[in-house]
C-alpha cells in the first residue's frame, strides 16, 4: 500500500517568493496593457520561476495494513460466581476466542477483573479504559462485555470508536430478596431512642408464591436476637436504645427465603457509637482560693458539661451584723440539690470543702449512697482536710479510699506516677511524664500536701512529697471516687515552674469517675483498618500478663490471639480476617463485637442480571445486548454506520488501519529542467513579439 502527496520545500523565504510573485503580476499586466502578444508566455515563464524557487516535490508514503483488534471484558466478580453464571461466561469466552481466531486480520485482548478494591464493586469503566489505553484507536473494531451487567461505574464508561456488546449471564427466572440500610446514625445519645430506617425488597422475577412478609432478627451486641415480621417493598422506621457508651453493634438479619438466589445480601451491620447527652457536674467549692477558678474554666471549656458551681463566701460563723434580707448571695439549695435532684448529676466536686453544718449530716448518707447507685464523687483536698472539718468524718468519710492523719506536708514537691499509675489510663502517657523507669517528669513542683494514713484503699497512681500517696482513685459499689490530697494543681496552671498537664489530668480524673469508656483500666478494644479485613486487637490492664483474647467468627470459628505489650498496660495484637462479617473477641469477663467488611457486599446488592446499568454506553456505541442464556451469538464483520447485531449474531467494524514503514521524497523536475522551461517560454515569447515588430516596419 501506498500514497503519494506534493509537498514544498522552498530555495527562498515564502515572503520573498510571494514578493516576486506581485512584482510578476505587475509586470504581466503592464504587458497586456501596452497590448504584448506574447504576455501569456512571459506570466508562464515568471511562474515557472516562481515555481522552481518553491522547491516542489513528490512524497511517496509505503504503508504497512494493520489488524483490527476486539477487546473482551471477562466480568469474574463476585456477583459471577451465582449459579449459571460462570458456566455460561466460560463457555461464552472460548466461542469468541475461536471466532475472532476465524475471522480475517483481527486480534483478539482478553481483560480479567474481579472485585473493585474497597467493596467497590464490579468497575468495568476504568478496566475498559486501561485496555484503550494500551491500544490504538483507530484498531479497536469492537469491545465485548461478559458479565451479569451489574457494574458500578457504569457512568464513567469512555467514548469508544467501535460498537460495545454485552453478553449478560444470568437467567430470566432469577429473583431475590434483599435487605437494604437507608440511613443509620454515627452517634446516639444513651439511654435515648435512635432510628435506624430499613427496607427489605424483592427482586427480578418474584414467584407469585412468596409471601409479602419477610422475617427479620435483630441482634444487639451479638446478644440473642429477636424475630419479627416485616412487610416487604416498605420503608420501615426501627428505633434502638443504646445502654453504654462507645461503639455499640446491631445485626439486622433476613431469614432465608427458598427460592432466592443469594443470601449474601441479607444482613446488615449498623454501628452506632454511644455518647452521652450532657454531663451534669456539681462543683461546691467550700472556700475562695486560687485554684477555685481553675476547676471552674476547666468545666465550662467543655460543651458537653453542663456545671453547676456554688461558692461558700459567707459561712454561718460569720458575724458582720449585715441583714440577711440585704445580702445578694443566693441561698444554697441543699435539699434539691443533694436530696430530690441529686441522682441528675453525673459528678460532684467537692473543692476544699470544710463541714461548717451548711450541709446537714444525712445529706452526706445521701451522698454516700449516690455513690453505690453509681454516681462519682471527686474530693480535691487542702489544709481543711486535716481538721476537725474534714469530710472524712462525715458519713462519706466511710466510703473514701483514705482518711488524713491530721498533718498538712509543707515541701516542694515532684508529682510522679506510681508503678501502677503508670499503667492506670488517668496518669499513662501524660503531656510531658516520665519517658523510661527512674525518669523524673518534666513538670512543675508543687507546695502543699495533705498526709494521708498509711493504709490507703483504692489505688495510688500519684505519689507526692516522700512517695505520700497523693491521687487516689476507688471504686465504690456500683460507682467511682476519686482522692486529689492537694489542693496545688493551679501551679501548672499558671506554669509555675514550666507547669504540667494540669488541664488534661484534671479532665481525665473526672472523665473516669464518670465511667467514660476510654478511661477505663479493663478494657478490650479492636480498632479496625479501613479498607481492609484487618484489625489491632488492644487490651488495657492494670495486671502484668493479659493472657489470651478469643476471636469468634460469624461461622462458629474460634481463634486465640497471643497478646504483646507494646506500652505499659496495653497488649495488643494484630489479626487478619479470613472473610467479611460480624466477629466476637472476649477476653475473661470482657466482650467485644466489631463488624469486619460490609456484612452485604456491595456486588450483592442487585444480584439479579439486568442491561440497565451498561444500557446508556450499548446505545451511543451502537451495539447491542445479548442473554447467553438464549444461546451463543455469532460474530460478523460489518461496515461502519451498518446494524450491528442481529438474530444471532453480533458485528465488528473493521477500522482498515496502516502503519506507514517508509517514506521517500523526490522533487518535481530537476533544476536544469526549470531554468530550460522557462528560458524557453521567455524566448518563444521574444521571437513572437520580435516577428510583430518586423511586419509593422515592412508594413
């Protein structure tokens, strides 16, 4: 094959040839003014000269035809493993190979995908893409697609410049039922209803058998699940109480319906984390002093707080002969406050407190036993706590974890985590702590300590002036109470001596007396790698060893993870997950549910086999569907702008495309062969006009 073209290679500059080309224009129309016989000739002569300066060539081009190319997308989703599917596209793939192997000049590019990476799903789009982008063009005479037609990224399909078929898997009488999430809460508030809307649908061809209820199980935290019926084809509104913070795990499940054709899509996993609406705290500070205001901003940084603080400013040994009815104090509510409303609070501070008979005594046997229903009480103590009005001897005295000796330790002092707070998660890894065994701290010293007796209860993760314990932390019945012997925290705050984490210790304390979850000591935890069937397994305890944590499956399947420890009072592990779905970890008394994967992957979400998706792509190509369940197509070769599928078979468009091998340039006529053309045509052109004037002498 071969073509040729004239192409020029001007001697000249083209603005000097054109230059010419006036000054010729010019001179010919002079001529045929003045009424030259021979003009013609001389406007010749000049264009031929002209010519000869563009340097005039012939380019011939040897061309080499190339081969059309079909491309076929071999859909092996998970989708493609349902029954039928891959007997037909195998069986569809070897009929194409020994087709295009028959028809003439043609190549045949087969494209394997599976899953999309992330439960993506089937992306046939970007599969298609890559394989145009590995190819020319102007070869792809076809593009083929086995699969059920369930793609995901069916929007982003390129322009092709040949038709696209589909051959869809599947069977006409394929139906399913599937469970479908609409919309679930990140975050719930305890003890308060959140609302999880579902809907169960029925797809593809539904026997006229099934009924129009499917039953539904429900499960809270792998707990045991309870049945209901639920209609079918209906939004449905399902509302949840969360009874702890954290992460807490629901498992909607379909009962398996006979007939369907898969029940990977009939569960669901909705993992709503647990927060509490406000945090009441009530902070009674018995005296002004300078770290009262500490406490205060502390509690008010936090949106989540809702704080009620009093201040004893006038205590009733105070006599300054001003009226009461003239003083603008509030009264101090007590009995709301600590008799009808006191199981409203999430906390109470008692901020060097002094027993001045302000508060009755039985109003401390209620405090007490607020405490065993499971409330927290934290006792920040300073010089009062060594007298004769300390809280210790009231009826809460009975329930702290230390009494006083009646000594207040004046010193400077390094506050330092005990060896076991150092693993309890209130002192661990503190802005600015202790970096390795026998490291100081780099905080700030304090001044002030109470002495405590030397049998406290609970545990020390603070010691202050000669190892005294200085924080302690208990548990007492079904709640939590907290001992701070000094009342010189605000020195880091002000960043006395560089100061410390005051801020952050002081929210940790409070946040463990009020049982919030990432401050317990026993806790199992499982943080989850996005994107992956991986998660880190953490155990935090206060013991030496954690032992073993036990991973159940969604099969029954039990495997026992071997715990390191990675920093003091945590061991974790790292376990890979062998498939998607709702595992158990429980450690001793601990237990845990953490959802590895969509429990439905997306590829099951339309199971059935439908042309829809990939319906908008078949149309602008101009090709066609085609079920194999209706038997193999046959493959023609068709021109372009002709159908292209028909009963039976399906077409290509041969593109006829070349690669050119050589190219071979010659010019048009030699130099000589101009300078003789037009020395002639100027010559001729002087003997016609030279003949003329002779016969005008004679005459």
């Amino acid at each position: 094959m071969s073509g040729l073209s004239l192409i020029f290679a001007p001697l000249v500059p083209w603005p000097v040839i054109w230059a010419g080309a006036a000054l010729a224009a010019v001179a010919v129309a002079l001529a045929l003014w003045r009424g030259l016989r021979a003009w013609a000739l001389r406007a010749m002569a000049a264009a031929v000269l002209l010519a000869a300066l563009a340097g005039p060539g012939v380019q011939t081009e040897l061309r080499e035809g190339l081969s059309d190319i079909v491309i076929v997308l071999e859909d092996r989703s998970a989708s493609q493993s349902l029954p039928a599917r891959e007997g037909q596209t195998d069986a569809a793939l070897a009929h194409l190979e020994a087709e295009i192997a028959a028809l003439p000049n043609t190549e045949f590019r087969r494209v394997r995908l599976g899953d999309g990476e992330a439960n993506a799903g089937t992306l046939i789009a970007a599969a298609l893409a890559e394989a145009l982008a590995a190819e020319p063009r102007d070869r792809i005479a076809g593009v083929i697609v086995l699969s059920d037609g369930q793609v995901h990224d069916a929007a982003l399909v390129p322009a092709l410049p040949a038709p696209l078929h589909l051959l869809m898997t599947g069977r006409a009488t394929d139906w399913d039922r599937r469970l479908l999430i609409r919309t679930a809460p990140a975050f719930g508030i305890i003890g308060e209803p959140v609302k999880v809307q579902l809907r169960i649908d029925d797809l593809g061809a539904v026997p006229g058998t099934v009924a129009a209820t499917a039953g539904l199980r429900i499960a809270i935290e792998g707990g045991a699940a309870e049945a209901y019926a639920v209609p079918v084809g209906v939004d449905l509104e399902l509302p949840l109480m969360l009874e702890h913070g954290g992460q807490n795990v629901v498992q909607f499940e379909l009962i398996e319906t006979p007939g369907e054709l898969t029940t990977r899509n009939n569960s669901a996993v909705v993992q709503v984390n647990g927060v509490r609406d406000r945090l009441r705290v009530l902070l009674v500070s018995g005296e002004p002093h300078a770290g009262e205001r500490t406490w205060r901003n502390l509690l008010k940084s936090d949106s989540a707080v809702d704080l009620v603080h009093f201040t004893i400013l006038r205590p009733p040994e105070k006599q300054d002969g001003v009226p009461v009815d003239e003083l603008s104090l509030i009264a101090f509510p007590t009995q709301e406050l600590f008799v009808e409303k006191i199981d409203e609070f999430d906390l109470i501070i008692f901020d060097r407190y002094r027993v001045r008979g302000i508060l009755p005594a039985a109003y401390f046997g209620n405090i007490r036993d607020y405490v065993q229903r499971g409330g927290a009480v934290l006792v920040a103590a300073g010089p009062e706590f060594a007298t004769a009005e300390s809280l210790a001897y009231t009826s809460l005295g009975e329930i702290l974890p230390a009494w006083p000796s009646g000594r207040v330790l004046e010193g400077v002092f390094l506050p330092r985590p005990t060896e076991l707070g150092q693993r309890h998660p209130v002192t661990t890894a503190l802005p600015g702590g202790p970096t390795g065994p026998g490291a100081d701290p780099s905080w700030g010293r304090w001044l002030r300590q109470v002495a405590l007796d030397t049998a406290p209860q609970g545990q020390v993760v603070l010691s202050g002036l000669g190892g005294a314990p200085l924080l302690l932390l208990d548990r007492v019945g079904e709640g939590r109470l907290a001992l701070l012997a000094s009342d010189q925290a605000w020195l880091w705050d002000r960043g006395y001596e560089g100061g410390g984490p005051q801020a952050e210790l002081l929210r940790r304390i409070a946040h463990w007396a009020m049982a919030e979850p990432e401050l317990e000591e026993e806790a199992l935890l499982a943080e989850v790698e996005p994107g992956a069937l991986a998660l880190t397994v953490v155990r935090r305890s206060m013991a030496e060893a954690a032992g073993t944590v036990t991973v159940t499956g969604p099969d029954g399947a039990r495997v026992a993870l071997e715990l390191a420890e990675t920093a003091p009072g945590r061991f974790t592990a790292r376990w890979l997950a062998p498939a998607p779905g709702l595992y158990r970890l429980s450690a001793g008394d601990l237990e845990r549910v953490v959802a590895l994967g969509p429990a439905s992957p997306r590829e099951y979400e339309a199971p059935v086999a439908s042309p829809d998706p990939l319906s908008v792509a078949v149309a602008a190509s101009g090709g066609a569907v085609t079920a194999l369940e209706g038997g193999l197509p046959e493959l023609r070769q068709v021109r372009a702008g002709r159908s292209t599928a028909g009963r039976g078979w399906i077409g290509i468009t041969p593109r006829g495309a070349a690669a050119t091998i050589d190219i071979r340039l010659r010019p048009l006529l030699p130099g000589w062969a101009w300078l003789l053309l037009a020395a002639t045509l100027s010559v001729a052109a002087w003997l016609i006009e030279g003949r003329r004037r002779r016969g005008l002498r004679r005459a």
